[in-house]
C-alpha cells in the first residue's frame, strides 16, 4: 500500500532563518507531488506541483522553492523565512494521468518567529 | 479559483438533518472533482469524487451533485452525525493540478 510521510510535524524558526521540509512517498511510481499551504482557518493554497524528476511548476510568487530530488521525494526550501511564510503545510501525492484523488500528509505546522 | 484569502463559511445543523455544502469551481476544463474532510491540525481526507461525465454519485451517506452548466458542485450528507464536524472542501482537477475551493466548516449540534 502507498504511504506519503512529512517531517517534522512542528517547526518553530526564526525570520531570515532557512528552511527545508521533506515529504517522501512510498508504495508508488511516478507520482504528481504536490505542496500546499494553509494558513489558520483559511483554504488550501496551491504552492508548487511536480510531474516528474526536476520538474517544478510553481503556482505563485513567492519567498519558497520546490525540488523533487529523486522519483518519490519532494522538498519545499526557503533561504530566508518571513513572518507571512507561518502556516499549515501539506505535502500530497496523487497518481499521474488524472483522474484519482490525492493522499496528503499530517502536514507540517510552521510558526516564523 | 482559489479563494484561500476568505475566511470560511460556517453551516450549523442538527443532528440527525441533511447537510448541503456548496461549491463553485472554476475552470471548465477541470475533468474530475472530489470532496475532502478535514478535521483539526490534520491533511484532508478523501470523501467521493466525481468524473465531469457524470451529474451525480452516490456515497455512504454522502451524495455529490455536479453541475457544469454553472461551474458548480455539492455534497450532501445524511443524518448529519456529530462526527461529520469538519471543515469540508471541493477541489477541482485536470491531468496535473488540484485546486481547491474555499472551504465550508460544518459544525452539528444534538
């Protein structure tokens, strides 16, 4: 069965500090790999999806990057932290070709500083 | 389109009613939908999905409805149980990207 693991579950940086989190999936080939945030009470924005190795389509400007290393990793980077990057990040996996839901993480609480 | 800015719309019901939760995508080009619960600090969990050649599925307890001529989407639920507390959203889908809706937070009283 497939399984889609995020860490770490809560983070608490400093501005102009760096971040990295990690989302792996397993039990699966060739996801679409998706990034979203989510701030308190609010939907779920799109940030960054993946339809393969080293392809990143980013979905609005901003202060993060996306890398998708190998096949089922994916990597969401900052350089320099700001205050409005605090939120609920999700990572989620999603079968390629369409037409299937996606597995999301426990997601990932991030509180700038 | 992704109104994530919005703070989200509460529907209030009593146990043991019929909840109906709305949605409005927006691309017509989106081919597959589905319906999401998310309870606290959690990932969304999947609910039913519908394919854009299809008006209507049907769940256990849960039934969505899709309209294309409207660019619009629901859910209903049955016998709304105390456990169906939940902030609900709508995405919508093509070959790639996922996009979700608003959000609707449902919360049932006895």
């Amino acid at each position: 069965s497939q399984t889609i693991h995020q860490w770490p579950a809560t983070l608490v940086q400093p501005v102009g500090s760096p971040l990295s989190l990690e989302c792996t999936v397993e039990g699966t080939s060739n996801p679409n790999l998706y990034w979203y945030r989510q701030a308190a009470g609010r939907g779920l924005q799109l940030l960054f999806y993946s339809v393969g190795i080293g392809q990143i389509s980013s979905e609005v400007p901003q202060n993060l990057s996306a890398s998708r290393p190998q096949d089922r990793q994916f990597i969401l980077s900052s350089k320099k932290l700001l205050l409005s990057d605090s939120g609920f990040y999700l990572c989620a996996w999603r079968a390629s070709g369409g037409g299937t839901e996606a597995f999301f993480g426990q997601g990932t609480r991030l509180t700038v500083v | 389109g992704e109104n994530v800015g919005l703070h989200l719309p509460t529907l209030s019901v009593q146990e043991g009613d019929n909840s109906i939760i709305n949605c409005a995508y927006s691309n017509s080009a989106s081919d597959y939908f589905i319906w999401y619960k998310q309870e606290s600090g959690k990932g969304p969990q999947f609910i039913i999905d519908i394919r854009s050649n299809m008006d209507k599925r049907q769940g256990q307890r849960v039934t969505v409805l899709l309209n294309k001529t409207v660019k619009h989407l629901s859910l209903q639920i049955a016998a709304t149980q105390p456990g169906d507390s939940a902030v609900y959203f709508c995405a919508e889908a093509n070959t790639d990207k996922l996009i979700f809706g608003t959000g609707t937070r449902l919360q049932v009283f006895p």
